[in-house]
C-alpha cells in the first residue's frame, strides 16, 4: 500500500461507523447518542471507533467528506454547460441526499456540510461562472463565490425547509429567472 493510502478495513470501519450514526440519528437524538450505542449499532468495537475518531461529529464530518467528494465528481460533469443545467445538476445530487439534510437540519448541524460544501466551490469554480464568464481577479473570485455558493446555500435550506416541494427544475428556473 502507497503512503497516505488507507486499508480497506479502515474505510470499511469508518462505512460502518457512518451508517451505525445514521440509523441511531433517525431514532434518538444527536445529542443523545453515546459512543457504546454508536458501536453496538456499527458492530464496531470501542477501541476501532477511537482509532479512526475522537467525537460523533468527526463522523459526520467524514461522512459528509465522502458526500462532498461525490458532490465534486457532479460538479466536474458539468464543465462547459449553461448556467441552468448547472443548478439543476446542484439541487438534484442534494435530492439524493434528502434524509441526511433532514436530519442535519433537524439537529442544527447543517454547519458541517457547509464547512465542506464551502471548500469545494474554492475547487471547483465551474458553478461560478454562469456561461462560461471569466473571473477577472481575487477579489472578484472572492465576492462572487461567498455570493453564489450563499446564495445555493441558502435556497438549499429553504428548500429543506419547505419539505422538498419543488423539483430540481423548478428551482433552477427560479434562480435564473432571479
């Protein structure tokens, strides 16, 4: 195995760590999930989840970082489309990713997708270049990404909040028409 590469055990572990988060997550609160339950879901042992992480959130960070990255992969098949086909390819990857939202949301923790969501955009600024516009500097780069990817942002949770009402497509057609 190559320097900075994980053993697949170790991904494995984590997965499992992950899904053991998620299922508790829809049956008690956050805040009330201890460590032991989370293992005992995960059929995990304590010492495997301390070996991997320190706290709940340290899950759902990496989880929420296997999420990015498919977010990363969608946003890089939309290199050179309009404007439009962009936001309907953003809020149809969230629509697959509803009751995580949902559950973020419900436990105030959408922060940690946001902490993430915020550094891809700096990776990818396909999304902030409607129609293929050039950037002209830092400071233009800057402004426009905390504009764009708050202004997603914000219409995401929104979107949350109003039950997933409107189709991706919908969306986007208000955006642009915006």
């Amino acid at each position: 195995m190559r320097k900075g590469q994980s053993h697949p055990s170790s991904n494995i572990s984590k997965n499992m760590l992950a899904q053991g988060l998620m299922e508790l997550l829809e049956e008690k609160e956050y805040k009330a999930i201890t460590i032991t339950q989370l293992c005992e879901q995960a059929k995990i042992a304590r010492r495997t989840f301390y070996r991997h992480f320190e706290s709940k959130e340290d899950i759902l960070s990496y989880y929420i970082s296997c999420i990015i990255n498919e977010f990363q992969e969608e946003l890089q098949i939309c290199e050179n489309k309009d404007f439009e086909t962009i936001i309907i390819t953003y809020f149809s990857f969230w629509e697959k990713h509803t009751r995580l939202l949902l559950l973020l949301n419900k436990y105030n923790l959408t922060h940690i997708i946001f902490t993430q969501y915020i550094k891809c955009f700096y990776q990818h600024p396909i999304i902030l270049r409607p129609n293929n516009q050039v950037l002209l500097d830092d400071n233009y780069f800057a402004c426009n990404l905390a504009y764009t990817s708050g202004g997603l942002w914000s219409v995401l949770m929104y979107w949350i909040s109003n039950g997933f009402k409107q189709t991706p497509k919908e969306l986007a057609a208000i955006i642009c028409d915006i």
